[in-house]
C-alpha cells in the first residue's frame, strides 16, 4: 500500500476542525433528561450534508484529484468529525442502563431515521442541481468483414 500523506493530512485537519465544532455545541448544549438533542441534530445535519457532498462530487466525475482531496477533507475529516455515532450508541446505552427503555430505544431509532431521510434528501437536492457525470466509453474499433479487427 502506498500511504499518501498529504491525503492523510487533510483528514486529519478536517477531522480536528468537525470534532471541535461538536466539541463546542455539545458544550453550548448539554443533554436534558439525559438526552443529547444536539447530537442528534449534529448526526442529521452531518448526514445531510455527506449526502449532499459525496453525490455532488460523484455528478462532476471520478473521486481522483481535487474532488478526491475536497471528498478526504471535507466528507472524511470535517463531516466525521462532526457528527458522532459512537456518542448516539453511549446516550442510548445510558438510558437503557437507566431503565429508559422508550427513552433509549426512541432517541436511537429517531436518530438512525432522521440520518437516513437527511442523507436521502441531501443526495436528493445534488442531483436537481446537476445531472451525473456520463462515464467516458472507449471508441470501438473498426471491423472488417467478417468481423475482424485486425
């Protein structure tokens, strides 16, 4: 494998940049009733908004180059280190430990919903502002009769 570390790097600037945002929101926003609201809207925006990113990107051509590097910074780094599942699965299994059984089980499932009609209509609103890219096709070659190539 050979490791690109510039690649590396952008992920792992992105990645400080999401994780500080929702460093500070949950911060700004603590949980009530031991229910983390803001990161479930942290979770649902950020799929939005991968959605959003990774059929854009997808419509303008292949994942090579400077799509790749907007893809690696703002998808991976940003948008991972932004929103926050493994924080989702804790929350809930601190309500379930708590016997919050309706609690822990609703805030899970409204999270995981919420994600995927966010990702749906982020990929959604891509595709009306641009149609996909059409994969280039290489040129058949001339036959001879008889059908050869030669």
């Amino acid at each position: 494998m050979h490791l690109r570390w510039r690649l590396v790097l952008l992920v792992a600037l992105g990645g400080a940049v999401g994780t500080a945002a929702r460093a500070l929101l949950a911060a700004a926003f603590p949980p009530r009733d031991g229910i983390s609201w803001v990161v479930l809207g942290i979770n649902v925006v950020g799929a939005f908004c991968l959605g959003l990113l990774l059929d854009a990107l997808a419509r303008r051509g292949p994942d090579a180059g400077r799509r790749r590097g907007i893809r690696l910074l703002v998808g991976t780094g940003v948008l991972g280190g932004f929103t926050t599942y493994s924080t989702l699965a804790d929350d809930t299994a601190r309500l379930l430990d708590a016997g919050r059984w309706g609690a822990g089980s609703g805030y899970a499932l409204l999270s995981v919903a919420l994600g995927l009609v966010a990702v749906v209509l982020g990929t959604w609103i891509a595709g009306l502002t641009r149609p996909r890219a059409r994969p280039t096709r290489p040129r058949a070659r001339p036959t001879r009769p008889g059908g050869d190539t030669r």
